[in-house]
C-alpha cells in the first residue's frame, strides 16, 4: 500500500508538479487579479502564482489520502475561497515586511525579479504551514468513495467508406460504498450502453450498425454479457458471481459502427456524443481524438457539454494536424451530463453510400413506413379482387315509377332488402301494416308534467279479422298477441319490444340474407360477404399495435404524421370496400329495382294524379295502404305531404285514420299529416329503439448544436 501511494506521489510530482514549477520561473507576474493580500505584493504575484503554488503541494498531499488528480480538481474550485482566507493570514506578517523593503520597485527591473521569487517562497511557506493543520480546510482532502469515473477518453478513427473504428478507455473508481461514499453502483464491473437509433435533420429515424470487437479491463481480457434493448444494446462487463475490489480499473472497448457520418451537400460531418448523456455516475475528466483519412481537412469543429440538450460549452479543441483534432472538458460532469463534439471536413474523401444502399437504411430504421405501405397495398389488392368475384352486382335496370310494391313483399320486406341492413323503423313499419290491415289499434298520448312526450299503447281490436296467428307471424314477421296491452315510451325498456324487434329482424335475415348458413329453399336476395372484412380488421389492428410499439419506442413527429395517415388511409379502405360488399343476387337485383321504382312512385307522384285518378274515399285507402312502406323506405314525409289536402277535408268530415288513434284535441282544423305521419314513423320507430334497449351495465365513474445531439453516446453504470 506504501509503494502504491509512493508512486501516485510522484507521478503528481513528475507530471503535475513540474508544469507548476515552470510556470512559476517563466511567467511574469503582471496579471489582472482578483485576489491580493496587499496592493505591493500584488505588483509580485497574481492568481496563477497562487493557483500553481497550491496545486504543488496539495496535490501530492491529497495523492496520500486517496484522492486523484481529477477529483481534487474538481472539488479544488468550491473549496478556493476559504484557502485563500486562510493563505491571506498566514501572509500578512512576511508580505507586510516584504512591502515595506519593496513598494517603490517596479516591474521591469533586475532587482524585480529577485523580489518576486521572495514573494513566492513565501506564498510556497505559507501553503506548507496550512497543510500542518488540514482540519482548517476540512473537507477538502476528505477521499470520496462514491463510484465515479475518473477518465473518460474515445479514440475514434474514420474509415473512407464512413465507419468508425472506435476505442473507449473508462478509468472507474470502485469504493464499495466505503466511508461519505454517494453510491454503490459497481459491484461486478462496469455497464455501456449503446444507442442504434437516432432522429436525423429531417425527422425520420437513423439507425447505425454496432459491432463490438473486444473488452478489457487492466489490459486483461473481460468476460461480458450484451443485451438487446429497444433502441440499442448494453454490455454488462464483469461476471455475474466476482465482485471486485476497491480500487482504480480502466475498462478498454473497442467497436465498429457506421451510419454515423452526416453526408451534407457541402461537408461531411461527425457529431459525437463522447461518453453519453446517460451515466449514473459523475465524470472527472472526458476527452475525444477524432482522426480522419489522410487527405482530409478539418476546417469547423465545436463541443458542448451538459445534459442533453444543453449548449454550454465547457470544453477545448485543440487542432493536432488537418485530419486529426482532440476535444477534453474542462470541468466536472455530474451525473446525466457528457460531451459532445462535432468536426467537419471538405467532400472528396469519404465515400458517401449510394442511393440504393440509403434508401435500404432509411427503410429498415423507418420500418413502419413500409410496413404499413404494404399493408395498405396487400389489403387494397385482397379486397379489390374479393370484389370483383364477390361484390359487383348485377347490372342495374333502367328505373321507372312502379305503382305497387313487388308482389308477396310486407313494408318490412321492402325497406330491409334496398338498405341491405335491418333497421328500428322496419318494426315501426310493420306495426302500422298491421293497424292498416285492423290488426292492431295504436293509441297516442302525450304524457308528462313539465315535458312531454309520446306515449304508444298497442290495442287489440274488438274483432280481429283475417287468418291465423301462424300465417300473420309470416305476414308481420312476428306474433302480434305479444303485443297486444303493451306500452312503449320513449327511455323506459321493455323486453318484449326488445324479443319482437330480434324476431323481425332475424326472420328477414333468415328469407332474403344469402350466407353459407342460408337453408334451402330461402329466397336469398344478397349477401354482406362481411366475411372478408374480418382480415381487414385484423390487419388493421395489426398495424396499430405496430404502429403504438414504434411511436412509443421511436417517436418521430414526420414519421408520426405520415403513420397516422397511412393507418387512416388502412381504415377508409376498409370501410370504403365492406360497404360495396355487399352484393345483390341477380333475382335481388330485379326486385331491387322494383322497390327503386315504387320508392319513386311515393316520393315522386304530384297529388293532382291521385285526384284525377281516383275518388276521394279511394284516396284516403291508398294513403293508408302505402304509408308503411313508406315508412320503412324512408320516404313517408314526401308520401303523406301529397294528401295533405284531402285528409284535411276528410278530417272536417268526421275521418279517423284507421292506423292512429290519438287523444282527445288531437285531430282539428290545423291538423297536419304530415307532421303526423312524420311522427308515427320517427317518434314510433325511436321510442319502439328506445324500448328494445336494455340500460347499461357499465361504470361511468372508472452552434447549432447541443450536447447529446450527436451519434454514439448512450450512457452506462455499475452492476
């Protein structure tokens, strides 16, 4: 342990030391300063003669009580303060009388420069004399056991074709969490981690290759373990079953990586962050040599230093030849802190990767572009061909105005097989088939205190003619006995609307909705061929998970904009082909184009034909009659606003229409019908939806640079 402190004695002494001592002989002392013990003694000696004289002695001395060279540098300006208090007493006595021979010498002089050397034997005395009591500077030479690095340094050579042979020389201190120690971090070795992937000028993600090629640590070759993260790899130096003990260790890597050269139209560019925005550990000493091929010209550099993003520029460069520059930091890096470096030379010598090679690389750092590119591609391909074997209907006749529905068709039939969907209103339309047809009465009162609303009770007839419960199930599509005494407003569930509503709408499936399922003898009118949307879907939500992992792991702001486009464009393709899926066969295309032509009939025809055509009582019947399929073709305004006119005479004369029963009041001179058809069609078929929906189970309440901004870097701590 003795021979060890002995020879960190001397190297401070050889190579610390003797800087001091020279500068202490050559330099002259007529420095602006902002320390002085006296105004004659400061024509003498300035602050570097101080700084130096200090530095001279207490480096060893703090050598013997286990504190390095960079710590004590680092630590050395806080505690600068309270040393020269402390020198300026022990000075007033051999300075005053030093002035007193010497205040009327000046600069320039023979004599001056004996004088001068009086001065600083003195300072030399007195810094001895305050080491005889180091208690007075307590904590100066206090040794820090935190784990910290002593010396970070990158040698990094570039190759011609832009890759980059790099060496890392890590000198760690391990203090095993002895004595003030701040942490305990290194147990096993030391951790690098390295960082693949970068964000470049324009947006889009860079990433670099790493290979590594060999770690030591002592000169001695080092077991280690590497591990994939998502934006780059770690390597655990060290053995999971040896600690190691206290003491200094310089771990060496050396890797290869690329991509890591920024090929402008006027320069090539190497910006590189030296040890990394990301250490545990602070970092006495950082410093970067940078050696292009030969030929090259450095002609712009910088450094920066500080956490990430910073643009401090505590640090040097210092121009060696033209292709090879050396950067160093000036101060102490805490933790989270690095440096950072940037140099630039003239195009012609590195050969930049040709186009091919660049968009290959910008593909696979940007997978998601292509990825989702082809999704989209693919899944426009699959549905276009499913539709050209599935989804073209037949060739749409020439329409023109029908007089009647197709034959053997109920309003419920009609309205599900042109939307090719099954809808609230289809319920609504049969019930007021039925009531046309004397089936069922429907009564209309508005209920409420403050506000009103419609309330529908659905009455049996006093005589109920026509056939069997068996044959008006396959006229209504469902059984109007359960109907019967049943009330409907609009926000109060009732189940039995909810069963009826399932019934219909799964009886006009069963007759006109061509699946494999479909049983013979069914009259299947088209089919959805939603089959093919389940891959799309899948695919969809296979992009958006894709999409998540890389946002959150590589969040791009232009690649983001352009994801969020193509995932847009995924979903419309989607929704554009599953809506010209469906498909009418060829007998659903004609009778498609007959329910076109009869729609047309009952939106189109002017009340003077009906007039002309038929009595007035003729009239009322035909209204009547045709009113719930328009209703459930969703043209009932334009059918009821055509008899206006005569059911409002009609109305004056005592009528009552056959399918509506409303309260006292309801019918008078300012009765509309088509306010009142609008109203039987939209309030019925809203409230009948209202009705069929069970509440929900659910809660409610549940220089243009910046330090990191460069290649390389990562950060790394103990293990």
């Amino acid at each position: 342990m003795f021979g060890k402190k002995l020879l960190t004695i001397l190297y401070v002494l050889l190579f610390r030391g003797l800087p001091f001592i020279f500068l202490l002989i050559l330099t002259p002392g007529a420095y602006s300063q902002s320390f002085q013990v006296s105004e004659t003694s400061a024509k003498f000696v300035n602050d570097r003669d101080y700084d130096s004289l200090l530095k001279v002695q207490y480096l060893p001395y703090a050598a013997t009580k286990n504190i390095y060279t960079g710590d004590f540098n680092a630590r050395f300006p806080e505690y600068k303060p309270r040393v020269l208090e402390l020198m300026q007493s022990i000075l007033q006595n051999p300075f005053g009388q030093l002035d007193q021979k010497y205040a009327t010498l000046e600069p320039g002089s023979t004599a001056y420069e004996k004088v001068r050397k009086l001065y600083l034997a003195e300072i030399s005395k007195a810094v001895g004399i305050s080491l005889q009591n180091p208690a007075a500077l307590y904590p100066l030479f206090e040794p820090d056991y935190s784990d910290r690095i002593l010396q970070f340094h990158t040698d990094i050579a570039v190759q011609r074709n832009g890759d980059l042979n790099v060496t890392e020389y890590i000198t760690v201190y391990n203090g095993n969490g002895h004595g003030n120690s701040a942490n305990n971090d290194i147990q096993r070795g030391i951790v690098r981690d390295f960082p693949t992937v970068y964000t470049d000028k324009d947006g889009y993600k860079v990433k670099t290759g790493f290979s590594l090629k060999q770690v030591s640590r002592n000169d001695m070759a080092e077991p280690y373990i590497t591990e994939m993260l998502v934006n780059g790899e770690r390597i655990m130096i060290g053995k999971s079953d040896v600690f190691i003990d206290t003491g200094v260790y310089t771990y060496k890597l050396e890797y290869i990586t690329n991509q890591q050269v920024r090929f402008d139209t006027a320069k090539d560019e190497l910006y590189w962050n030296v040890n990394g925005n990301g250490w545990v550990f602070t970092a006495d000493s950082i410093s970067c040599s940078i050696r292009f091929p030969e030929g090259a010209n450095i002609f712009e550099y910088d450094c920066y230093t500080g956490v990430q993003g910073s643009t401090e520029k505590d640090c040097r460069s210092r121009k060696a030849s033209g292709n090879e520059i050396f950067f160093s930091s000036t101060r102490r890096m805490n933790a989270y802190e690095g440096l950072t470096v940037a140099a630039a030379i003239e195009k012609g010598v590195l050969i930049a990767p040709g186009k091919a090679a660049s968009t290959w690389l910008f593909l696979k750092a940007n997978y998601i572009l292509p990825f989702l590119s082809a999704l989209l591609l693919f899944l426009f391909g699959f549905y276009f061909s499913a539709w050209r074997k599935k989804g073209r209907d037949p060739k749409q006749g020439t329409i023109f105005p029908q007089f009647e529905p197709p034959a053997g068709l109920t309003p419920a039939d009609t309205g599900y097989i042109l939307d090719q969907k099954y809808r609230s209103r289809l319920f609504a339309a049969s019930l007021v088939d039925a009531a046309v047809n004397k089936d069922l009465e429907i009564s209309v009162d508005r209920v409420g205190t403050i506000f009103k609303t419609n309330e529908y009770t659905f009455l049996k007839p006093d005589k109920v003619e026509g056939v069997g419960t068996a044959e008006k199930i396959s006229q209504y599509g469902f059984s109007l006995h359960e109907i019967y005494g049943e009330k409907a407003k609009s926000g109060t569930y009732n189940p039995v609307f909810k069963n009826l509503n399932t019934t219909l709408e799964k009886n006009l499936k069963d007759k006109f909705l061509l699946t494999k399922k479909t049983k013979p003898g069914a009259r299947g009118m088209f089919a959805l061929n939603s089959g093919f949307g389940y891959l799309g879907m899948v695919l969809f939500f296979l992009g958006l998970i894709v999409s998540f992992f890389f946002t959150v792991n590589f969040f791009s702001k232009q690649v983001f904009i352009i994801t969020v486009f193509l995932m847009l464009a995924i979903l419309l393709v989607n929704i554009i082909f599953m809506r010209i899926m469906k498909a009418y066969t060829k007998e659903g295309r004609a009778i498609t184009d007959h329910i076109l032509g009869f729609k047309m009939y009952l939106e189109q025809a002017e009340q003077r034909m009906y007039n002309m055509l038929t009595p007035p009582e003729k009239n009322l019947e035909l209204f009547e009659k045709y009113l719930p399929y328009a209703i459930a073709l969703g043209v009932e305004n334009e059918w009821a606003e055509k008899f206006d006119s005569i059911i409002q005479q009609a109305i004056a004369e005592g009528y009552q229409p056959a399918y509506f029963r409303g309260s006292a009041g309801s019918f008078s001179n300012n009765f509309n019908v088509a306010a009142m058809s609008a109203g039987i069609s939209s309030g019925l078929s809203s409230t009948i939806s209202s009705a069929s929906t069970p509440p929900s189970s659910s809660s409610g309440s549940s220089g243009g640079g910046s330090s990191g901004g460069g290649g390389g870097g990562g950060g790394g701590g103990g293990w």
